[in-house]
C-alpha cells in the first residue's frame, strides 16, 4: 500500500520543498527538495528500497546513506502522525 499523508495534513510545494501542515495541532514541518522527493515516490507506490535506488542516482549519495536517510524520514513521519501506509 502506497504512502498517504493523514486526513488532515495539508501540503503545499514550496521553492525550499514541501511544508506539511497538521491542522488538528498546528504544527508545521518542513521537507527539503530531498524528502519531498522521496515522500512524492513513496506516494506513487514505489518501494522505500525503490526510493533510496532513485536517491542515489539522482544525488551525491551513496546506498547505505540514502537508506538510513529514507528510514529516518519514514519514522520521523510516522511518529508525528503526518502519514499513513
């Protein structure tokens, strides 16, 4: 199942990357053009294996890296209650 961001979480692309928006809280995040990236693919049904192969070939990154980076994104999401999958 594809990534979703929670009912109740507005987004909005931004020149920096994507501004999330918890309207129950108030509170903002924001994404920089990397972790909206991999919040854009992680939506469009890719894998977050998927996701870190793309991170690699599209930046400066290497494989153990753009995982991490994507796991740390993933659990930061979850945990602030923005997404659900």
């Amino acid at each position: 199942m594809p990534l979703r961001i929670r009912d109740g979480v507005s987004t909005a692309d931004t020149e920096y990357g994507t501004v999330l928006l918890d309207e129950r809280t108030g509170e903002y995040w924001q994404l920089n053009p990397t972790g909206a990236e991999v919040v854009r693919l992680l939506m469009a049904g890719r894998t977050p294996a998927e996701a870190v192969q793309a991170l690699t070939e599209q930046f400066d990154v290497d494989e153990p890296q753009a995982r991490n980076d994507v796991e740390t994104l993933l659990d930061s999401l979850r945990s602030a209650d923005l997404v659900t999958s």
